[in-house]
C-alpha cells in the first residue's frame, strides 16, 4: 500500500546507515518526511526502504568514512541540498587487552569515531551556522562516562565524541544560535557492532540488564534529541540513567572492576 507520508522537503544525513541504528534512524525519519542521504561503505540494504517510503528521496552514498578525505567530499557532494540534520552515526569499537589488541584497528576507530566525526560536525555547524538553520546528533555511547579495562580504545573514543559535543553545544547556546549539537548516548544494543567490535561471527552478547529494542531506542532518541533546546545530551532509558548515576556517584575502583568484569567476558 502507498505510503502517505507528506514530504518535509527538509534532508537528513546519516552516517553507518546500512544496519543497526543508523538503519533505523533512517526509517525513522522517513516517517517523519525527511528525505535521506544514507552513509555507509555499503547501501544496498537501504533499497527495502526505498521501496517502503515512495514519497521521499533516499540518497545513498557509499563512503569509507574513516579516510579524511571522504568526510570533505561528503561535505561537498550533498552541501547544496536542504539539509537541516545530520547524524554522526559510524562507529565501532576494538574489543580485547590493549596488550594484545590490534593498533592498526584501533587508529582506525580512532579514524572513524573521532576523526570523522569531528570533520562533520565542524563543516556541519558552520554551515547550519550561515543558514541559521539546523541540528546534529552525534551518537555517543554510556560507555563515554567511565574507562573501560578490555575495551579502552572504543570507550575513550566516545568519552572524546560526549566531550567535544557538550562544549560545542554550549557555545551555541551562549551565543545564542538556534543551531544545536546534541550528544546521544545509548546504552548497549543488540546489533552486528558486537561481532565487528570482537572480530567474531557470533560474538557472546552478554548483558545483565533487559536491552532496549534497537528500534525503541531509535525512535525515542530521535524524538528527544530533535525536540531539546537546553540539554547537551541525552540518555533514554531508565537502566541507562541509572548506570550513567552509578558511573558518577560509585568509587570509581568499583566502577573499573565491574566495567573489567563484564567485559573480559566476551570470548
Ligand atoms: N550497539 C551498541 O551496543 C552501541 C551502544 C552504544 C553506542 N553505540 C554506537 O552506535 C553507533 C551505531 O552502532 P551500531 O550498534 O548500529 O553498529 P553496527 O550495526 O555495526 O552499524 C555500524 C554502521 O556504521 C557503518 N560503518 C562502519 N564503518 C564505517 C566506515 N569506515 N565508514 C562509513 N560507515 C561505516 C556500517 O556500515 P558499513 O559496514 O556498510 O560501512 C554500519 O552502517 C556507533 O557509533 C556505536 O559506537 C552502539
């Protein structure tokens, strides 16, 4: 049946929109009018969407993100569109013993998760800056509040994304912009980042707390992180506020040796 969804006639950009969440902000969106540029070295996964949301564009891109030079030519290529979000999605993590994990790997997150997204919000806010118009959502991580034994490189990644977006989003506020640069953190997620993360096929996902649907998470995340005009994050989710709480008011001894116990678990 048609989709009756009225066009916005307004663009979002996601990046890491081939699966996980960057694949279901992106339906999110197309339920809420946005046309879509869709990132990710691989989009053919997006053309369900294509079929199931006729009335809106979807534009795919395939880019490595985690090469410099991709980010400016990204920049480039849908800079003349309507473009008023963009969401700083691609990430993945390094699991293991920093003894032990691969550096190679590891100055590729640091390529993807810090470098990249730092490009993109700075060609972003200025130019939502010079249209007075415009968001980005950068996509953090619970894991940006607290070290993390046998997965350091991927937590302090985020602890950098959670970072550099609080004191953007600040400056925007005192200067009174109406740009915003929100910092989503989601808690843990059942997605293929756990089997890239670990370089397994079936990596073990072991959570000791009831996970939020992936979609779920989408959706409400969205919602807020489009609404807000004071917060310079967001975490949804009753668990997840109460771990944030527990990472800030624990010792932060106990807060490392749970941390190293979960997930020296992975293997
Ligand atoms: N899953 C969790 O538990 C969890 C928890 C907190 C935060 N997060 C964060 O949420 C975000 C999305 O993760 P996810 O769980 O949805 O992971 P995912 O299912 O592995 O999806 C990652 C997305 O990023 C894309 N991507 C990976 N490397 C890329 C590169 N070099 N250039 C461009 N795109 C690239 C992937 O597409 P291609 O492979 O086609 O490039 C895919 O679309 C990440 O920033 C992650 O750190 C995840």
């Amino acid at each position: 049946m048609a989709n009756k969804i009225k066009n916005k006639n307004e663009w979002a950009v996601v990046t890491g929109a081939s699966k996980g969440l960057g694949y279901c902000y992106c339906e999110e969106l197309l339920k809420l009018g946005y046309n879509i540029i869709a990132v990710a070295r691989d989009t053919t996964s997006l053309n369900i969407l294509h079929e199931k949301y006729p009335n809106q564009d979807i534009k795919m891109l395939n880019y490595d993100l985690s090469d410099s030079n991709n980010c400016y030519q990204l920049f480039d290529d849908v800079k003349s569109e309507n473009i008023t979000l963009l969401i700083n999605n691609a990430g993945y993590g390094v699991w293991g013993y920093f003894s032990a994990s691969n550096l190679e790997q590891e100055m590729n997150i640091i390529d993807l998760n810090i470098k990249a997204l730092h490009i993109l919000t700075k060609l972003f806010v200025q130019h939502f800056i010079d249209q007075n118009n415009g968001r980005i959502l950068n996509i953090g991580s619970l894991a940006a509040f607290t070290p993390a034994p046998v997965f350091a490189s991927y937590y302090a990644s985020k602890a950098y994304v959670w970072s550099l977006g609080v004191a953007i989003n600040t400056e925007l506020k005192k200067t009174k912009s109406s740009v915003r640069v929100i910092t989503l953190c989601p808690g843990p997620l059942k997605t293929d980042f756990w089997n890239r993360s670990s370089n397994q096929k079936d990596a073990k996902y072991h959570s000791t707390i009831k996970v939020m649907k992936t979609t779920t998470y989408a959706r409400k995340s969205l919602k807020r992180g489009l609404k807000t005009k004071r917060k310079n994050y967001i975490i949804t989710g009753r668990v997840n506020k109460l771990v944030k709480i527990l990472t800030k008011f624990a010792p932060q001894s106990c807060v490392l040796s749970s941390v190293y116990n979960y997930q020296k678990k992975r293997k």
